[in-house]
DNA sequence: CTTCAGATTAGCACTTGGTCATAACACTTA
DNA sequence: TAAGTGTTATGACCAAGTGCTAATCTGAAG
C-alpha cells in the first residue's frame, strides 16, 4: 500500500482540478493501484467520469466566451447616447477590477470606461483619441456603480478635432473626470 | 429533400458552432435525416465527434484561464523595474485589442500598460493615481510590440505626490507618452 | 423508358471509457 | 477465528461513436 486511501483521495480530486483530461486508466496507473480503486474513489468523492466532466469544462468555456463578447465588464454598458452631443455609461465595479493591496479601481478601468464612451458618442468610422487629460478624484472600490456622461464640446476647431468631456460619478459624487481630444474624418452630420 | 446537401452541410458546421453538445441523433433529427447521413456529412466536413468536439472546447478553455491568470494580455509584460527609478514593459497588440472598423489599437489598452508600469515603478502599498495627461502620437496596430518605459521625476513635491513619465514606442518610434502624477503613503527609501 | 451516379439509408462488428453488481482476496483488529 | 475494511477481478451492459459493405432512392441524361 503505498498511499493511503484518504491521501489517495485528495490527491485524485487536485490531479484532475489539474487535468480533468485524465481517464480512469491513466489515474489507476499514476497511483499504481488497479482501475477498480479508481473508479470506487471517484464514486466516494463523487467525481464524475470523464467525459462528464469535459463537459462540464466545456460548458464552462461556452458561458464565459459568451460573457466576453458582452465585453461590459470591460468598458461599461453604454445606456444612452445623443449622437455628437452626449452620452452615458454604467459600469459596475467588481473586485476583478480593484488592486488586491488597497481594494482601490485599477485607473485603467475608469480610463477604459470613458474613453470608450468618448469613441462612441462621436461614432466615426475613425476616432481616436489624440490627448487627454485625466483627474482621478477620488478612489472607486469593488461594488461602487460609476456612471460615465460624456459630454461634445461644440465649439468648432481647425482640422478635424472635437474635444469631449467626461465626468464619471459613484452616487452623485465625482470620482473621476477627462478631457479627450480626438481626431475624426468624417464632419458631424446627421 | 428538405435542403440539399450542400446546404445542409454549411447549416451543420454553424449549428454545431453554436451548439457544440448535440449528438449525432439529435442533428440528424434536426434536419430530419438519417444518422448515417450526418456521419457522412460529418465525414466530409472534417467535424470530429461529440466527444472529440468536447475535448477540444474544454481544452481551449484550459488554454485561456491559464492565460487569463497571466493577465498580460491587458497590462503587458513588466520585464524589468529599479524601484523609485525606471521600468520596462512590452505590450504585444493582437486582435483582440484593435477596434473591428479600422484595425487600431483602442486607446485604453496603451493606457492601462502605461498606468500599470507607473504603478509598479513605485511599488508603495497605496500608490494611486491622481492626474495624468497623455498623448496618443501615433496608431498602434495588431502584431506590434509596445515597449512602455517609465522614468520617475526626481523632483521632491509637497505632499505625497511623484511624477512618472511614461513613453511608448513600437518600433523605436514614440506611439504614446504620458505624465502620470501619482499619490504614495511612504517615503521613498533606500 | 432505361440506366447510371450521387445521395441516402441500413446493418453489423468493433472501440472507448465508462456503470453496476457480484465475488474473491488480503490485512488488521477485536 | 470472525468481522470489517480496502482492494482487485469478472462479466454484463451502455452511449456515442468508427469502418465497412450493401441496399435503396432519386433525378437527369442518353
């Protein structure tokens, strides 16, 4: 008896937390005991058989990839937008998005957040942004709402430039705010 | 016939990309043919079987939650810091990181690396940042490398703030710079 | 109309990676 | 010695296939 039974058992559930790829055959060997042992370990621990379990893994794969074609988690969900004048976005924090250390938003994500939003309300086949100019006022943690308004300057500039202004706010209070400048080839029409 | 087979093998290949857990019976039902007839379509097709189809899904997902935990795909790869100083980082541009319409990097992502080198040239527990300003100088691509590099400003302010300049080049070419005026609890020692 | 090719369907043996039940050991412990 | 736990073996069966051969159907061309 090399191992015994209850170690074996921990052993098998992170062996395939590891690699879920492996068939009864191949664990009985890596234990060296016989493929009953396996099978009435797995039935003890309430592992399921193979190919159950790339099923699982595989549906798994299915949610996420749906997820993040959604992409909201990234840059907000854009709610509202007046073409050329203004717009706005919500974007839910989660703890994904906070430094472990301090539980503190990421600057990136706020950035992300409304420099997306400065893209969309332009809504040019090509905007980018050329400038910015950002204030981070003050900390966002996991759980806080940020709403994003982004708001097109109208005054107009030499070659084809349009400023935006964005300010982002978690319960009425200014946490972030950004200037983009951005370059643009199409005239606003509409 | 319902739909010819043509048709129906071009169906095949979009249902099963959709819905990769139907089993041979349950296409064949679908299309209201024979199983034998979907095996040879499969056949034909190259479109391995249901458990095959599991397999690979599950692996991709394997693939990417490594990838994921890396998490270099958003800040870039930090290859090399001295502490309060300079630091170093390369950012490889795919295309998940282009807008679909013109194939240019989203502005963010040059942002989110530059931010997160100035955070980690600092490495205070509560480095935060508060104001930057950021030039985007010239579209950057999928396939280009981005090579962020971070200098810290010696300069002594009032407070607790420092200034890290950050410049990114592809190419020995300057794409995007930024002044980053960051917040810090400690002193900087050694 | 006949004939012929391509598409479809069917049947059977075999494979993987299992389940389920049942039985036979081995080893310790009361 | 008997009981109990853990391990191994055996055989029947299942799902979802592969591979191969053979039969049938169907539409168009000669």
């Amino acid at each position: 008896m090399k191992t015994p039974k209850k170690e074996r058992q921990r052993l098998l559930i992170s062996l395939l937390d590891e690699d879920p790829f492996l068939t009864d055959e191949d664990i009985a060997a890596h234990f060296s005991v016989s493929v009953q042992t396996v099978r009435l370990d797995r039935l003890e621990c309430r592992i399921p058989e193979l190919r159950e379990r790339l099923k699982s893994v595989a549906s798994q794969h299915m949610q996420k990839t749906v997820k993040s074609l959604q992409a909201e988690e990234i840059f907000g969900e854009i709610i509202d937008v007046e073409l050329d004048d203004k717009a706005l976005s919500i974007f839910d924090v989660t703890s994904d998005h906070v430094f472990m250390r301090n539980g503190i938003a990421r600057g990136h994500h706020l950035f992300a957040q409304a420099n997306s939003l400065a893209v969309a309300v332009l809504d040019d086949d090509l905007a980018l942004t050329v400038r910015s100019t950002l204030h981070f006022a003050k900390p966002v943690r996991a759980g806080d709402r940020v709403i994003a308004r982004a708001v097109v300057r109208q005054e107009t500039l030499k070659n084809k430039s349009t400023v935006v202004d964005v300010i982002s706010k978690v319960e009425n209070e200014t946490v972030f705010s950004g200037e983009f400048l951005m370059y643009r080839t199409t005239k606003k029409g509409r």
